[in-house]
C-alpha cells in the first residue's frame, strides 16, 4: 500500500457514523465529537511513534491546508470524496474536522454564507 492510503479501508468503516455527525453539526451549528477505536489506526500504519493529531479544512469538498496535514488527514479527505453520497454532503459549504491523541474526531460544519443581490 501506498503511504497516502494506508487509512482508507478504517475511514470507510467510520463514514455512515462521520455522515450523522455532519448532519447533526450542521443541524446544531456547532462542533459535535465521538470517538474512533486507537488500535484500528495503530494497526494499520504498522508504526510505532506516530502522531495521530490532525486538523483538515475542506471548503466544497477541496482540502484547503493540503501542504500542511498528515497521511491520516489526507486519506480521511479521500474517502470523504471516493463515496458518493459523502461527496454530496461536503460538496457545498465549509468543514473542519480535527482528531487529538485520545482518538476523539471533531467535525465543525461552518454556515454557509448565501449572496443576494
């Protein structure tokens, strides 16, 4: 495997659960968290000192600070976009999702902003 897809296969077993928590941060407007299984991620990167703290902007399903987070972000941004109905949920408006060393995943959905004329 790849370095950049090493985390795909335990992101895809997190979507159904990710996708609730997006509806309900964008219902709530407000950040919602739940926590992710440690041994899932420290399984499959077969590494033993790695950090798995990230933070990951995307704006209309683009990763907006690409240059500047991990594989784990990275293949996290991937499986949102390869599934279809995900990429239909992040496809407009503006998403944070962020994971500290206790494995607990974040997501903030920003509002989104409506121009009138």
């Amino acid at each position: 495997m790849k370095d950049l897809d090493i985390y795909q296969a335990v992101w895809k077993k997190y979507l159904p659960v990710i996708a609730m928590k997006i509806k309900e941060a964008q219902r709530k407007n407000e950040a919602v968290s739940f926590n992710l299984y440690k041994p899932e991620f420290q399984e499959a990167s077969k590494r033993k000192k790695i950090s798995f703290d990230f933070e990951l902007e995307m704006k209309d399903s683009r990763v907006m600070n690409n240059s500047s987070i991990p594989p784990i972000a990275k293949d996290l941004s991937e499986a949102l976009r390869q599934n279809i109905a995900m990429k239909q949920q992040i496809g407009i408006g503006s998403f944070k999702f962020s994971m500290n060393a206790d494995f607990i995943l974040t997501i903030l959905a920003e509002p989104q902003v409506v121009e009138s004329n």
